[in-house]
C-alpha cells in the first residue's frame, strides 16, 4: 500500500493530498528514509512524519483490508512509538 493512502486510511492525515505535500515537502521518512508519496509500506515499516507542530513516530502493525477504514479500526492499523511536541516561535 502506498504510504499517502496509509496515512489518510490509518486517519494520521485528514486528506491523502496533504499526506503528498508532506512527502513531497520531505517530511516523511519510512525506516530512516525520506519518502516519496508512493513509496510501498509493510507492517513492521516505521514511518516518521511531521504535520504542523507535532512530529510522529509510527510502526505500521497492519495493512488495511480497502481505502476505507471504520474509525475504530483506524488505531489499530499503527503503534505510536514517539509523539513530540514541537514550538515554532
């Protein structure tokens, strides 16, 4: 699964055009490395994002079944591994 369609399913990112400008902006980072909007993830994968400001550690637990994804199934898709405030004065 593309990581742009995980993280608008895993509901980590409200649309899937903000999880591209993310990519693309180089904001996201799947084992250590920064990641295209296509980019292929897998359980165990973990992926390192920064939106606005909060910066994210997730493991990837499981791939969901379709594109949409009830709101209770959402959490349980990833494991937060580290979850950092960050101030932008």
């Amino acid at each position: 699964m593309r990581i742009d369609l995980f993280l608008k399913a895993s509901r980590l990112c409200l649309r899937r055009t903000i999880a591209q400008k993310l990519c693309d902006a180089g904001l996201v980072s799947v084992n250590g490395r920064p990641a295209k909007s296509s980019h292929s993830v897998k359980p165990g994968d973990e992926i390192d994002f920064r939106n606005r400001n909060r910066r994210l550690k997730v493991r990837v637990m499981r791939l969901p079944d379709s594109k949409s994804v009830a709101k209770a199934e959402a959490a349980n898709l990833y494991e937060v591994l580290e979850e950092q405030l960050i101030d932008e004065e």
